[in-house]
C-alpha cells in the first residue's frame, strides 16, 4: 500500500493471506528479518523499512 500511496495511483490494493497467494515453495509462519545474534551483541540496527523506502522513493520514484 505504501507504493500505490507514494505514486499517487487511486486503486483498490486487496490483502490477502499466505495460504491465498500461492508460492513455488512453502514459507514459514513467521519469517520476520532478524538477527538474535545481532540483538544479543545490541549491534541490530536494522532501520524502519519506512525509512528507507521515503529514501528509495524520493531518489527513484520518478523513474517507476
């Protein structure tokens, strides 16, 4: 949704789940990005995706 609010399009984005949107190969439940042993160190400093994608967007989006 943040890329169709970022083009400035007017369309209808539907969610749908894991198991409605087919994949060559199964996925796991939960496969969020992260790094215990990072965490564990206190050297995650992963940023807010948000951030980078203003970043992206603001650099690129022109040309998309």
């Amino acid at each position: 949704m943040q890329i169709v609010a970022a083009a400035g399009l007017t369309v209808e984005v539907q969610p749908c789940t894991s198991s409605e949107f087919l994949r060559p190969a199964p996925r796991p439940r939960n496969s969020v990005l992260a790094n215990r042993l990072l965490q564990l160190e206190e050297l995650d400093n992963m940023p807010e995706w948000t951030t980078d994608f203003a970043e992206f967007w603001a650099r690129h989006g022109a040309q998309l």
